[in-house]
C-alpha cells in the first residue's frame, strides 16, 4: 500500500504510539484486501457496533482506555448500536441482578469512554442511525468508517454510500484517523453483483425470510435481485425501505452480505441496471417453497419447545416509526378481533429514542400503550445474551435475534396471531 | 498426510488438533455465551452450525471458509485473544474475509498472543481436513494435515 507523507509519518510515530498503532491496524487490514491507498472518510458520522459495556469484555474497554490516553486526532463524531438495559422492558428480580450486577457492570464506563470519544448522544444509540429522525444519512457515493452488519448492509445498498463489513473497533479506528484502505465495497468493482437472484413467488416474501434464504447462499458475496416489483414497486418509499432494512438484516447476520442490489428500486440498480452483474455470475431461483423450507429448518433451541410464549420482541433492527403506527393498527384489530384489551404475550417494540419521541406525539402511542405493548430503544439482542433466557420462551418476527439467541421465529403475521390470542405458538 | 500451501494473513507456527465448520462460522453467535461466562472450553454456542455446536474451540486448530455474521466479530476474536481463549489458529479455505481479518490484526497488533491465521487454502483443504486430526502451520502459510 502506498501511504501519503503524512499517513506515513503518523506509521513511524509521528503522533506517538498508539496513533502509530491504529495507522498499523488500518493498514493490515488493507493490505490482507489488497488495497492499494486509503481514501478519506467523507460522510458527517461514524457508526460503532459496539455500544455494550460487558463486564466479561473488560479487554475491549481496557483497549479503549489506551486509545483515549493517546493524544489521537479530536476522530469524526459517532452514533452507538443500541443501549442493552432499559427498565421498561419486563425482566425478572433475578435478570436485573444479572443484566446490573454481572453482565452489563462496564456500562457506565464504557458509555463514558464513548462520549469523549465523540459519540452523539442520548439519541444516537440504535442501530437503525440511518433514519431521518436520527439524522446520520449517509449520501450516495459517501464513504464510511461504520460497523453494525444491518446499519452496513442498508447503507450501502439503499443508500448507495460506500462502506465495506468493519469490524467493531476498527471503524472507530477510522474514524479516528479520518482514512481507511480502499477495497472491496469501497470500489466499483467490489460492489457488482456476483449472484443473480430470481425471485419467483406467488405470494409477498416475507423480508425476514427472503434475506435469511439468500445470505445463506450467496454469503458474503454481492446479490441482484430480481422479480421484487410486484411486492415493493420501483420508488424508494417508506414501505420500501422498511422492507428493505429487515431483509437486509436478515442477509447480513444469516450471511455476511454488505451490499445488495434489488432491480429497478436500488439506486446503483436504477442507474447501471444489469451492467451491474459481473461475468460469470451464478443464477439461483427463490420461490415460495424455498422459503418455507428455510423456515422450517430453523432450529428451536427453548428448553421445552412446545411451552407457551413469555415474551415477544419486534424490532431487530429497530423500528421506523411507520413500523411502529402500521404494528399499532395491527394489533388494536387482532385485538378487536379475539375480544381482549391487551396483548396475550407481554409484548416490546424497539425503537430509536427519536423515533419514539415522534411516536409519542400521535395519537398512535397512547393507543398502543393501551394494548399492553412496550416501547423501548432497548437492544433485544443484548437483553437476551444471558443464560437465563436460554430457559424463557421468547418469540420474535426477526431472524437476526433468532440467529444470535435462543428467540425463536415466527413471521409477522404469525407474531400479530399469538400476541393477539388467535393462534396459539406452533 | 497432506500438504497445502496458503497465504499467512498472520504469520506463525503451531500443532493443534483440528475443529472443522465447514459452513460459514458465525462469530459472535459461536463466541459469546462462552465468553461471557468464562467458558474455559470455550464451547461453540452457535446453534445454526451443526459441524462445532457446542463442540469446545479453544487451543483447535479452526478450518473454515469463513466468518459471517455480526460486525462485532473482529471485536469478539480480539476479546478471546486479550482473554486467552483464542483458538491456536485459524484455516481458512477462501480468502478471509473482513470480520475475521479485522480480529485477527487487532489480536496481533494489539494483544502478547499468537494466533496464526492462513488463508486461501483452497476448497480441497476443507473437503480433506476431518475435526480431530492434527494440523502443523508454518510461518510460511504451509498447513500439514495428518
């Protein structure tokens, strides 16, 4: 890799060690990828993964302690992946003496540690950054220091900035520094399509289950998905991208996908269409069977799997505030319908903090609020990491959380039937 | 026995018995519960990999074809290298991908381990190696199955 003077001299020491270490780290990193130069991060904010102060992950938090006492560059400002505690998600007397005491007993100095690192905010701990209300959107062509595979994978492709599958810790280190090693995403032909996916349903995809399909069989490579027309249109609107942002997700933690182009609806699709498509790509063929085979072939790891549901998360990643007035609508007539007031199964939307703050100024909150459901900008992944929810049956419509913990999925309409009391867990 | 001959994204030597994924590893998935409560076995928690669910990860020699997942994952390698629960080294059939290479930089610049870390050693190696088998690495990315 060919560094400027300056990018060398900060390698020789030039700004001390640790400095002198992260150029180190970034330039490894690009040189495992062949990158031949590092180019500036352009976009307003950074984004970190790593938002949970694990007592067990003290290591992380140790090695944060000696970037901070480096005399480092004042690094571009940052959003947080979501905070793991809120007290208004239901939890036993015995989880909150896991979840305070033990797990999470690093918080407060982590969270410490972020906010002279320049973390925005109260507001800016979700993984879902990217959403007007929170106000770190990226432009088209912008590139990034982020890491947060669903945060990633949903800029990259609907937004149609440039940002490669950062590890936690490394993004940081880039924003830091200002400069990371140009490869893979970052570059055009990094971001063609290696896989033609044809969609062939008869009935809408469940987004969930469609971004599980193919990031289990593309991986980490970059898909063209055709046949989306019928179910999401050719306008980026706020169904779109929703749809969008629990697909990609899907792809991205059931598969390492960074980066997909969906004809006629993503920007890089509209604009270049099947050019896109790199020489000798393979062609795989999705219709509703498939998906129902996935689906069925997700394993159930609850202690007893045939016992009733004790909670339900929605909202991995987190939920727009469309999401949050349609799941409102839902609900209150699933409720009507089975002639309950309040949801069957004790019941958490997670949202942005911001998101939640518009939600409450509708007249939607208040009519939620009645139905039982609970709002929080909790991260139903780290509420979850513990082993005492290996033994509480959890239900969830995400397929990321059902990945990463004992959750067990169920699509959409599913969740809205059980949570209502129309259907009974199967 | 047989010979392959990989590029050593982390150059370094070591014997140890071999784990094989022969699925995409999820890091974080396979990595946190054992983290977290100091699993000294450091037992494969990833219930979506049937090759090493459950299967114990730390001192093997990894063969795989890659990592998937979590961007936390470059975080978790590096924390089970600060920890000492790191694996003896990773093999990896396929170019390694930017996860686990970032936790593998991390460990080497930041951490006293040795981790050896090779990749690119081709589809055979993973047809051939067998979870149980020992593998020697070479600083030169040369990896001895026998």
């Amino acid at each position: 890799m060919v560094l400027t003077d300056e990018q060398q001299a900060l390698l020789d020491g030039s700004r001390g060690d640790v400095m002198a270490k992260v150029v180190k780290t970034l330039v490894m990193y690009g040189e495992t990828f062949g990158a031949k130069r590092m180019v500036p991060v352009t976009s307003a904010y950074g984004h970190t993964v790593i938002s949970f102060g694990l007592g067990v992950m003290k290591p992380i938090y140790d090695l944060y302690d000696t970037l901070l006492g480096g005399d480092l560059p004042a690094g571009q400002r940052f959003t947080a992946d979501p905070r793991p505690l809120d007290d208004k998600v239901p939890a036993s007397f015995l989880e909150n003496l896991v979840f305070k005491k033990f797990m999470y007993n690093q918080q407060a100095r982590y969270e410490a540690q972020l906010e002279k690192l320049g973390v925005t905010g109260d507001d800016g701990y979700t993984c879902t950054c990217y959403m007007d209300e929170v106000g770190n959107t990226p432009k088209r062509g912008e590139v990034l220091s982020w890491a947060e595979s669903s945060a990633v994978v949903y800029a990259n492709s609907v937004l149609g900035a440039r940002c490669n599958r950062n590890s936690g810790i490394i993004e940081i280190m880039g924003s830091i520094a200002g400069f990371v090693p140009e490869f893979g995403l970052l570059t055009d032909e990094g971001r063609k399509a290696t896989w033609v996916i044809d969609v062939r349903c008869k009935n809408r995809p469940e987004p969930q289950l469609l971004g599980s399909a193919i990031g289990m069989k593309v991986m980490e490579d970059v898909p063209y998905i055709r046949g989306m027309e019928p179910w999401l249109g050719t306008e980026l609107n706020d169904a779109a991208k929703d749809y969008l942002k629990d697909f990609g997700a899907a792809t991205a933690s059931n598969g390492a996908v960074g980066l997909y182009h969906i004809e006629h609806l993503t920007p890089e699709a509209v604009d270049m269409g099947e050019s896109l498509i790199a020489e000798g790509a393979q062609t795989w063929v999705i219709d509703d069977e498939t998906l129902e085979q996935v689906r069925k072939n997700y394993p159930v790891i609850w202690k007893d799997p045939a016992a009733a549901p004790k909670l339900c998360f929605v909202g991995c990643p987190h939920m727009s505030l469309n999401q949050l007035k349609d799941w409102t609508d839902a609900v209150e007539a699933g409720l009507a319908e089975t002639g309950r007031q309040q949801v069957a199964v004790p019941t958490v939307f997670t949202a942005p903090t911001p998101v939640i703050r518009e939600f409450e100024k509708t007249p939607y909150a208040a009519r939620l609020a009645k139905t039982g459901v609970v709002v929080s900008y909790i991260c139903p992944l780290m509420y979850m990491n513990n082993p005492l929810c290996k033994s509480k049956a959890v239900i969830t419509s995400s397929n990321k959380l059902r990945t990463y913990t004992s959750a067990r999925y169920y699509t959409e309409a599913d969740i809205l039937g059980i949570i209502t009391g129309k259907e009974t867990a199967r | 026995m047989k010979v392959f001959k990989g590029r050593p994204v982390v150059p370094g030597t070591c014997t140890a018995e071999a784990l094989v994924s022969r699925e995409g590893f999820n890091t974080l998935a396979s990595y946190q519960m054992a983290l977290m409560f100091g699993d000294k076995k450091v037992k494969c928690g990833d219930q979506n990999n049937a090759d090493i669910y459950k299967k114990p990860m730390g001192g093997k020699a990894l063969c795989l074809p890659m990592t998937i997942g979590s961007t936390t994952g470059g975080m978790v390698l590096y924390a089970a290298c600060a920890m000492g629960r790191q694996p003896a080294c990773m093999l990896f059939s396929k170019h390694i991908d930017s996860l686990a290479a970032s936790g593998a930089i991390l460990g080497d610049v930041w951490t006293d381990v040795s981790m050896p870390v090779v990749d690119q050693l081709g589809d055979e190696f993973l047809q051939y190696v067998q979870t149980g088998m020992t593998i020697t690495v070479a600083a030169d990315g040369t990896v001895t199955v026998a």
